[in-house]
C-alpha cells in the first residue's frame, strides 16, 4: 500500500503475510503521530513480517520501521508475538528516536561557544 499523506509519503509492506485493510488503516492512524510531530519526515516505510521459524502455530511478528529524514534516516525494528502490539511498540520507538534527536539539535543550537583560533591576528 502506498498512501500521499500531507505530501509525505507512507509505504506500508507485508512480508509472509497478508495485509488486511483493518491493518493498514491501523498502521497509518499510528504512524500518522510521527507525521504531526515532525514536520521534516520525507517518508516512512513500515514492513511487517511473519516470522515462522518457530514452528507449530506460534509466529512472532517483526515490524520494521524506516524514516527518511532530512539528516541521518531513522531505522527500527520490533519483535511481538502480537502483530497490533509490535507496530504500537514500533510507533513509540520511532517517536522516542524523533524526540531524541530534536532536543539534541535544540540543545546544540543553544550551546554556542567562542571559537579560538590558533593565530596571531592584528588587533583592529
């Protein structure tokens, strides 16, 4: 699925599994908090996946999360047996990670300090 969201974009893919349309709608009220948060997000793109390494009924579900971001992307991913819970878990981690680096570059804005440089220059 690939969703125009306020001129940002939103991909949302299922890897071993099936993408219901409850799902997706879910992934992008969630993801949709990033988006109102920060306003620099050029994309995001959320993978989910079914893992069925375990064997027998049991599966665990991975959710990957990547922003492109104006600077460094963003990546994440979640392990849960729970597909609703991981992308929950995804969301917040993802939101942590924005937090994070905002109040870093709001602090390093307000750290301003002299420059010495090493070199006899005339007074003026």
């Amino acid at each position: 699925m690939h969703t125009e969201t306020n001129s940002h974009d939103l991909i949302i893919t299922g890897i071993h599994m099936e993408l219901t349309d409850a799902l997706k709608q879910m992934v992008h009220d969630k993801v949709e908090k990033l988006f109102r948060h920060e306003e620099r997000i050029i994309r995001v793109k959320v993978d989910l996946e079914c893992d069925h390494s375990k064997g027998g009924k049991e599966h665990e579900f991975i959710a990957k999360g990547h922003i492109v971001i104006n600077g460094p992307d963003l990546n994440v991913s979640v392990r849960n047996s729970d597909c609703h819970k991981a992308v929950d878990l995804l969301v917040d981690k993802l939101d942590r990670m924005l937090r994070r680096r905002s109040r870093l570059k709001r602090v390093k804005r307000k750290d301003k300090h002299e420059v010495e440089i090493p070199a006899n220059l005339p007074k003026v």
